[in-house]
C-alpha cells in the first residue's frame, strides 16, 4: 500500500465523499475512499436523513391508522404500537442504502480502506500522505490530491453534556426502544422538529425549547407561523425565546428549569433531546500541522475550485462555509471532481432547498419575504392554499399553502415557499425553474397535471398577477 499512489484520496464516506469518489472515478482517477464506519454513506446514511425519515414514514402510518383511516371509511381496531418493528425496519432501510453504497464503489472500482485519516504535512514534490488508523495499526497511503469530506456531528451543550440515555443526541433519538412519556427537544430546527414530530405522533408529549423567539430562523416567517399552528394542534407543545438553564436528574428522569422573560419554570421529563445544529468533523485531521486554513467559525477555507490554502488538498460539504445539507455536499462533490478534469462545472448556491420533514412538510427555496424587504429589492406576492387543490382534498390533506415571490419589474421568480403534502418533493420544480431564471408567467403558462398537488404552484404563479382560477 505504501507504495502505491492514489490521484485522489478522499477521507470520508458521505454524500460528499462517496459521490466525489464514484464520480473521480468515472472520469479515469485512481481513487480510495478513507472511512472509520463499517458501513458507507456517512452520518447521512447511518444515522441522520436516512433513518430519520424512515421512522417519520412509520409514525406518519401509525397517526393515519388511528386518526384519520375512519374517515377514509377504514374501520380498523386501535393500532398497536411496536417499536421494535419499527426500528427493525429503519434499519433494514439503512443496511440496504450503505450496502448499496459499497456496491457503488466495487463497481466503479473505488478502494475502501477502514480507518480514521489524517493528512500528514506535505513535502515539496512529493505526494501527499495520509496517515490511516485502524484497530491501533497505521498505514501510509499516498495520493496526488487528498479531498476532505468528513461531514459534521451534533453540537453538544456544556450544560447539557450527552449522556445517551437521559440526555440524548439526534442519533440517539432514532434509537429509542420505546416511546417516552415526556420528551423535550432543545432546538426549534430541522431536526428537533422532525424527531419531535416522530416521537409525538407515536404518543410521547413533546416540549419544544428554543432560545430564538422564531423556529426555522431562515425559513420564510409565513411559513413558520403556518406550521407552528399546524404542529400545535398535533399537540406539539412550543416554548419560544426561552433557555433550559438546569437540569437535575431525579432517578431515571430529569427535572429541567426553563428560563424566560425572568422567570423560571421546573417541567419534569423522561429525555431531553438536544438539536441546536451540527459542527464540521475537523479534530483529528491533521489540519493545523498541515498549514489548512480554517475560518474563525471553525470551516475550511477554500476557493472556488474547493482547493484549501494547501495545494492538492480539497474540502467539500459540512466543513465548508455554507448550509449542512447532504445535497449540498453531493452537488460540490460532482462539481469538485470535474473540474479536476478542467469542466466549467457550477453549483448553484442560491438554489438550495431546505426542508423540515415535518407533516405537513415545509419547503423553500431562494429569498424570503423578510429578506426581499431587507434588501430593498421590488416583489410581488402569488399564494394558493391547498384547500383549494382538488388532489389534496381527495387525500384530506388541505393544510397548508404555496407562495411565490416574483420580482415586481421583471417577473422572475426569487422565491418558492410550501407548506403543505410532499411539499419536499414539490420543491423540485421550483429550483429548475429558478436555475434557469425562469418567470411566475413561466410557470403558469405550463402544464400541471391534473389532479395534482402541484397544481397549487401553478394557481400561486398566476395569483402573482392576481389571474388565480380556484382561489
């Protein structure tokens, strides 16, 4: 091994690091993959999107046998609950995916080494080492150009160090073996609201704590009104701009003090979830000993090309500036290995989706409403509920909205907003059409068929100039 040299090496075997790998090697490189799990495919596979929207589908199936099959008229009896099932089948889901990974690489020929990397200080005209740690034995492997892609973790909180049982991250709340009686989820994001969602619709009452008085800060304020409505008549219960400033543990549940406006609440609780975000996978690497830059919020300085301040080493995904969001990495892993090979290939940063996996869903892409007005930019407002959608009245599905945001002068689009069923996927046709600065006009002259939940883009895109047919 010492003595074979790779033309990349990539540490990490993410949505970043797998697909920068596979792709490097469809375009000729010699290419080995760095990764400490057993398993491939990252956080993202083993223990965040994947997993957690396998559990969001099976609670998602629970809530609709007990609440809402009658009105179907599907008379079943109560629906039991099995958590062990559940939890088998997410992961067999998972081991599916990650297996699927592996088979990726055998096929396009990608070396796995097992192990944590390290890049070791490069010298002059030689090529760079990284130094590979497994099972307490090292090995040098050698490469023309290194690619870090080692994702991120859960931020934790001094005061509430993650124990795993009482105090738990999100990768522990996808394991829980039953349903808690009480959960409070510290964090009003994505994820706090995903497992919360999760374990509320299975029976455990969720307390939602967030220091921020608004949840999903960069997500369009109508939006987040709109859902937090809906989530609490789900019973999800919200304390906004509010802090847990103690926690004691009292036998095998922890009594938690809740600060806010001055004042301070004891609430009991089973667990205690924290979701304040994720941090980039930097410790260990070797990065300071190799002379990378990283910025003052701990990211990996880079150029346009994904190049560090080091020649020949490369950075995508978490550890960059930016969203962390799987399809970020994945796009700039694509973009990253063909450019490599001289392709003007672009990602289009202004154009990443977010999405809350909550149900209903909320999706958005580009501007807010909010930050158009900051920016003293010239808009116009198209919004359609989906209580007017046919297709979302034949599945009872009627909460929620679509709102577009076209510039004032020109009509193109800034912005797509949803709330609302598998807005997650109905997203998609608001990013191509800004991609390629496409119109409101654009997309209500197109074809939407019918009935379809994406109609309601096409009736908000007319609403624009005010010509809604159904409003």
């Amino acid at each position: 091994m010492s003595e074979e040299v790779f033309d990349l090496v990539v540490l990490g075997a993410g949505p970043g690091g797998y697909v920068a790998a596979i792709r490097a090697s469809q375009l000729g490189m010699k290419v080995a993959v760095v990764e400490p799990r057993p398993t491939m495919g990252g956080a993202c596979l083993n223990e965040g999107c994947i997993p957690s929207k396998a559990l969001l589908d099976s609670s998602e199936h629970f809530s609709m046998a007990r609440d809402k099959f009658a009105s179907h008229g599907v008379i079943v009896n109560p629906p039991k609950l099995d958590v062990a099932v559940m939890q088998a089948r997410k992961a067999d889901v998972v081991k599916k995916l990650t297996d699927g990974v592996a088979y990726l690489f055998k096929k396009n020929k990608v070396q796995v080494i097992c192990g944590t990397g390290r890049i070791v200080r490069p010298v002059a005209g030689e090529p760079h080492c990284v130094e590979v740690t497994a099972t307490g034995a090292t090995q040098t492997v050698k490469a023309r150009k290194v690619l870090l892609a080692t994702g991120g973790v859960p931020v934790e909180v001094p005061t509430l160090p993650f124990d795993g049982t009482l105090i738990v991250s999100s990768k522990d709340a996808l394991e829980f073996c039953s349903v808690p009686e009480h959960l409070i989820v510290v964090g009003a994001g994505y994820i706090g609201l995903e497992l919360g969602s999760v374990w509320r619709r299975l029976g455990a009452r969720v307390t939602v704590v967030e220091m921020m008085p608004k949840m999903l800060p960069f997500t369009d304020s109508e939006v987040t009104d709109a859902l937090m409505k809906i989530l609490k008549k789900q019973g999800v219960e919200f304390r906004m701009a509010t802090s847990v400033t103690k926690v004691e543990k009292v036998g095998d549940k922890a009594r938690v003090s809740l600060t806010a406006g001055g004042k301070t609440e004891l609430v009991e609780c089973d667990k205690i979830l924290v979701a304040i975000g994720r941090k980039p996978v930097t410790a260990g690497l070797g990065l300071e000993d190799a002379g990378v830059a990283v910025n003052d919020k701990g990211r990996v300085e880079v150029d346009e090309n994904y190049e560090t301040s080091v020649a020949g080493i490369y950075a995508i995904g978490d550890l960059i500036p930016g969203p962390l969001l799987a399809h970020k990495a994945s796009e700039e892993a694509v973009a990253f290995a063909e450019r490599l090979t001289g392709m003007k290939s672009q990602v289009h940063y202004e154009t990443i989706p977010g999405i809350a996996y909550t149900w209903p869903e909320a999706a958005s892409v580009g501007k807010t409403e909010q930050a158009l007005k900051e920016e003293q930019i010239p808009y116009a407002v198209g919004k359609f509920n989906f209580m007017g959608n046919g297709r979302a009245r034949a599945m009872d599905e009627t909460e929620g909205f679509v709102k577009i945001l076209a510039h004032k002068e020109n009509d193109k689009v800034l912005g797509i907003h949803i709330v609302g069923p598998r807005a997650s996927d109905m997203i998609a046709e608001g990013v191509a059409v800004m991609v390629y600065g496409g119109t409101s006009h654009d997309i209500a002259a197109m074809f939407h068929a019918h009935p379809t939940l994406a109609e309601a883009i096409k009736e908000a895109a007319l609403d624009v100039h005010k010509s809604a047919i159904h409003a």
